[in-house]
C-alpha cells in the first residue's frame, strides 16, 4: 500500500500537468454551479508527534463527502465532514516505553476541514484551510492487548489542525487528493516525559492520499 501510494504521487500529477490546457479551459466557467458537491474515499498514513515513535505507519481510512462553493476568480471555500483514522503504530522491531515491542494507538475523529481552494479548472484544485476534530474512538494495544488508563482516555475529545491540500484532475468529474495535517492544539492531557514536543505534549501529523468525485 505504501509503494503504491509514492507511485501515485509521483506519477499522476505528472499525467495531469502534460495536458496543456487552453488558457480559456484553466478559467472558471460561469456557469458552473454554485456549489459543487464530492464524495471521498482515501487513506491516511498517520503518527502521533510526541509519542517517541517515528513513521507514517499507521494506516486507516479517510472517507466523507464535500461542497465546493465558488468565489470570484477561480476561488472557493469548501467544507467536509470525514471520517478520519489516525492515530500511530511502531515498527516490528522498535522498543516503545522501554518494554513494549508491538504497539498500536487507535484515534479515530469525526473531522469538520473549511478550506479556500484556487482552481485551475482543468487540472488542479490548490487549498489551505482549518479543521474542527472530534474524537470518537479510542484504543490503544501494548503487545496485542489493550491497555487502559485507571484515569480514563487521556485524549481530549475535540481538537483543531491546519490543512495543505492539492487535488490533481485527471478524468471528467475525477480527481485525487494528496493532503498534510498536522494538530495545532496538544490531543492529550498529559504531561510525558519521553515527549520531545515544548510542554511533553502530543500531537497528530499525517499524511492522506484520497480519490474524489466531483458533481460538476
């Protein structure tokens, strides 16, 4: 999965960019809808910045829908709703707090991302924006088995990132996306002393490869 996802960064906006629209195909057509509606089906390779694991290796699912509403000038402002995996994993041979070899941290969010896109109509859709997080499931396996806090979940339950996103057209009403988040906002309560975050926090950072299509 993760070959393939390098294949396809690499390769589709090559595909796109040797198109060579006309200068009238890169402008919004006026009578596009006002709202342009999209369904999305990807996948994050996630970590958790802070949690003395490195990698993206955590896989999960990054699913939703979307609404594009056109401004001037080839602008929009779109919002999402997703369903959003994240969380972390270690590696098959790396030591997690001393003792613990196999380790895997489920965070799944419902995520709210409001972003202003540039279009360039026939190949690409350019955007940077904020999005509203909150958690819904929880689960965290040391060695296969879950653990819990005498506590409870040391995750807050909402949090905020910042969003880069680029969307490579590549067929009538298709399109896929590659986007970074990273959390602005510390997602646990607590203060570890293996952190290497200011303040011993944690934070989500990943990286999405999702496939959208668009109602136009």
């Amino acid at each position: 999965m993760k070959n393939a996802a390098w294949v396809l960064l690499i390769v589709l906006p090559l595909m796109v960019w040797g198109q060579n629209p006309t200068q009238e195909e890169k402008v919004m057509d006026k009578k596009d809808p006002i709202i342009m509606p999209a369904l999305i089906l990807g996948v994050n390779g996630s970590q958790v910045y802070g949690d003395d694991i490195s990698g993206y290796r955590k896989f999960g699912a990054n699913t939703g829908a979307a609404a594009f509403i056109r401004l001037p000038k080839n602008f929009s402002v779109s919002f999402e709703i997703l369903y959003n995996m994240k969380g972390s994993r270690a590696g098959s041979t790396e030591v997690v707090f001393d003792t613990v070899y196999d380790y895997k941290l489920i965070l799944d969010y419902i995520d709210v991302p409001v972003l202003i896109n540039y279009h360039d109509k026939k190949r690409a859709i350019f955007g940077v924006g904020l999005a509203y997080t909150n958690l819904v499931r929880y689960k965290e396996l040391r060695n296969n088995k879950p653990f819990e806090y005498p506590e409870g979940s040391p995750y807050k339950p909402r949090g905020m990132e910042i969003v880069g996103s680029v969307s490579f057209i590549f067929a009538k009403h298709y399109a896929v996306n590659i986007r970074y988040n990273h959390a602005l906002l510390d997602i646990t309560n607590r203060t570890l002393p293996f952190s290497d975050r200011k303040g011993g926090g944690q934070v989500n950072n990943y990286l999405s490869l999702r496939f959208m299509y668009l109602f136009n």
